[in-house]
C-alpha cells in the first residue's frame, strides 16, 4: 500500500512541480508586461500614479506601482462604506425607531437616506406615520455632528453632490427645480416655493437657481428656463426644516420632544440594504453614502456618529489592510481621506469573500461600458469586462474594481492617479487602455 502511495506520488510530483514553475513564470510575465505599459506611458509620467492588480484565483499580487503610497481616493472612499454596510447592517435598512405612549408615537431618525429619496422611492416611513392615529412626536438629538463631512469645500453648498447630513433625511435633502414650459419652473418640496426670489440684477444666458449659504432662501436670476432645465440643490437642514416637510408630506400636525432613546424602542425596516448600496455605487451617490455610516453607527451606538462607525469598522473589519488608511467620510468628497492602492486591493478581495457571489457583487458595482460611471469610460458592450467604483475630484480620477481577461481570470487592480493638470478625459483613456491591455492579454 504504502509502495503504491510512493510511486503514484513519484509519478504526479513532477507535473505538480511543473505546473507550479508555470504558474510562477506566467505570473512574473504578466507583472513584466504590464510594468513595460506603464513605463512607456507618456502620460502617466506626468503625475502621480499607484497601481495594484492582484489575482484572485492564486491569491498572489501581480504588480505594484507606488502601491504603498497614500493617494487621495475621491469616491473610491464608498467602497470602504460598502463594506462596512455589509458587515453592520441588516438586511433591510432600519428606518426609524420608536415607542407608543398613551396616545403618542414618538419617533427617532437613525440616518435612513431611503425615506422617499428620489430614486429609492421607498414609503415605508411616510405610511407607517402616516397611518397612525396617535399624535406624532419627533425626538432629535441622535446625531450632533457637522451637516457637512470634515475636509468638505464649503462654496459646494450649492450643487447636488454636497447634501447635508442628518438624523432624519427626507427627500435627498435636496430642492427640485424644473422647467414646466412658457418660461416656468415647478418646485419640490411645494412647501420651498415660497423660500423663492427673484434677482432681476442678475443676468445670465442660463436660468440658475443659488441658495444663501445659512438659510433656506433660494435666488434665481432674469433668464427663462430651457426645456431640459433640470436643478437639484442641498436645502439648509434644520429641526424645524424636517418637521415642517414632516407636517406637509403627512398632512398632519408633528410635535418636538426632547426625549432620549429607551432601552425599550422599535424598530421599523424599509428599503432592501442591497438595492440601497448599489444605488450608492453605481451612480456614485454621496448622500446615501454618508447616511449609511449613520446607520453604521445606529448599529452600534445611541449616538449617530460617522467617526464611531469609522472606529469601529477599522478596528473590527479592518484591521488586516497592509497600510493604516486615513478615512474620514462616506463618500469621498474630503481630501482628507488617503487610501494606499493596495489597501484598496485587500479591500476589494474582502468584499468579494463577503458576498461570495460574483454575479451579485457584480450586478451592484458600475460595468464598463454599460453602467453607472462606466458607461461611457469603456466600449459599449453588452458583456463588459469592468466592474468597479471611479472616483473623482479636481486633479483626481481613480477606478478600483475587478477586470475579467479573455482568458476567464478574475483580477482586482486599482488605478489612482493624483495632482494632474491634464484633461481629465486624457488620465481616463489611458488608465482604460491599460485596464484593457490586462483585459485582452492575460
């Protein structure tokens, strides 16, 4: 018997040894080729560059560039919400806790983003309070930090992507404004329409809506609307703000009452966690991405706090990542945030033992030439070959994700360039001619 054992190994050790030097030899082929792209490369020599690709299947990085150095990751900072959200949340989003007293039902935000958010649509809130007769009772004070993340650029206040934050966001905390036609406009909220004024001074061949920067007072200039004019804008939030869009969404009457969250409260569950992050990711949408670390946090805490649920994801999830990352908001519009490239590689393979599924995993994520920000980076395609999260600031355009090769391979690489004063068109194109040089060659 043992003879048996012995020769059958004789006989198979050689083929193992072989296929093993293969595998080392077609390793360092791939990590030469790709060095020699970005080496020729004119326009990578021109600012700062990291890159990571590693293996899946092997478990083996294939090639570094700079890939311990810190790069400012713009939106790339939603795949660290990404997981966090998968680890701390259920999975159904917990959109409000509350008690009943007598004939109150008190109520308390925990950072839901989906309440009756534009896309989401979710109405699970609006008709659980809405369908109470019991006198409603808004209790605030969960969340004290800043309506703005640390690092963020104060003169954004203005455009879509810098909603504020909050216990009890409702609407994407954001106004609507919209052409209607014969040189109108429609608002929502209705109840902002009279938060509207008229600045016959300013002049400009485009219609264009500005709130002041400390209140809810909304400016437009002399121009008419086109027909495709289309403005979302941040509203200042405020307790007063949320229980006057609470009275008029609900057509009831909501009171104020400062009142600690018990031992004893309930919980409602809304939108389903996973429609919410890939609608975090694919669009690259900051708001929800900074309302999710609240509901991190709500997991953990009575306090609503992005620093808490920060902690505690690098203490508890983290703790493997091979540099020590600067991570301070949800979604990336701080440069305070700095992620080395192959951090966002252990990451990314984190995330894809997670899920463990990577149809699903890939169905949430942004597909190059298909999809969210990657639809027009890449190819249209009705096979892509890119999934993975862009991120964006001036100066700044990253892609960390997963590229399948021709081959049928499956590689993690992120891409971070940073301090370009090129288009950004001209970093884009190259750093998708290398994506898909992996893609085609190996």
């Amino acid at each position: 018997m043992i003879q048996a054992i012995r020769s059958k190994f004789l006989q198979t050790a050689p083929l193992l040894i072989i296929a093993l030097l293969w595998s080392c030899s077609a390793d360092k082929i791939i990590s030469h080729k790709v060095a020699r792209q970005f080496k020729n490369s004119e326009v990578i020599k021109q600012y700062n560059v990291g890159f990571a690709l590693y293996n899946i299947g092997h478990k083996k990085m294939l090639f570094q560039k700079d890939a311990d150095k810190y790069f400012t990751p713009a939106s790339n900072t939603k795949l660290y919400t990404f997981y966090a959200s998968l680890k701390m949340l259920p999975g159904s989003i917990p959109a409000l806790k509350y008690i009943e007293q007598g004939d109150s039902l008190i109520f308390w935000g925990t950072g839901d983003p989906s309440f009756l958010q534009t896309e989401l649509k979710d109405k699970t809130v609006y008709n659980f309070l809405s369908g109470s007769n019991k006198s409603l009772f808004f209790a605030p004070g969960r969340y004290s930090g800043n309506f703005f993340g640390s690092g963020w650029s104060w003169d954004d206040y203005n455009d879509y992507y810098q909603a504020e934050i909050n216990e009890l966001p409702i609407f994407d905390n954001t106004v609507w404004v919209k052409a209607t036609g014969n040189g109108r406009f429609s608002v929502s909220p209705k109840n902002f329409w009279s938060c509207f004024t008229a600045d016959s001074t300013k002049t400009s061949d485009d219609f264009f809506v500005k709130r002041k920067y400390n209140t809810n007072e909304f400016v437009y200039n002399s121009a008419t609307p086109k027909a495709n004019y289309n403005q979302q804008i941040p509203f200042k939030v405020s307790t007063a703000t949320t229980l006057s869009l609470l009275a008029d969404t609900l057509h009831k009457t909501v009171g104020l009452i400062n009142l600690k969250i018990p031992k004893n409260v309930k919980t409602i569950y809304s939108a389903n966690r996973d429609s919410v992050l890939r609608h975090m990711l694919q669009p690259s949408d900051n708001f929800i991405a900074e309302q999710l670390l609240l509901l991190c946090s709500d997991q953990i805490s009575d306090t609503l706090s992005t620093e808490k649920a920060i902690d505690y994801v690098l203490k508890n999830y983290l703790s493997s990542l091979p540099d020590k990352p600067r991570w301070v908001d949800g979604s990336g519009l701080s440069r305070m945030n700095l992620f080395t490239p192959r951090d966002m590689v252990k990451l990314l393979d984190l995330i894809y033992e997670e899920i463990k599924d990577e149809k699903k995993l890939f169905s949430m994520l942004a597909a190059g030439g298909q999809s969210g920000t990657l639809k027009y980076a890449y190819p249209k395609t009705n096979n892509p070959f890119v999934f993975a999260k862009t991120g964006s600031l001036t100066g700044i355009h990253n892609q960390s994700g997963y590229v399948i090769t021709k081959k049928g391979n499956t590689y993690i690489y992120s891409f971070m360039n940073n301090n370009f004063v090129l288009p950004t068109a001209d970093v884009k194109k190259e750093m998708v001619r290398i994506v898909t040089y992996i893609h085609d060659n190996f």
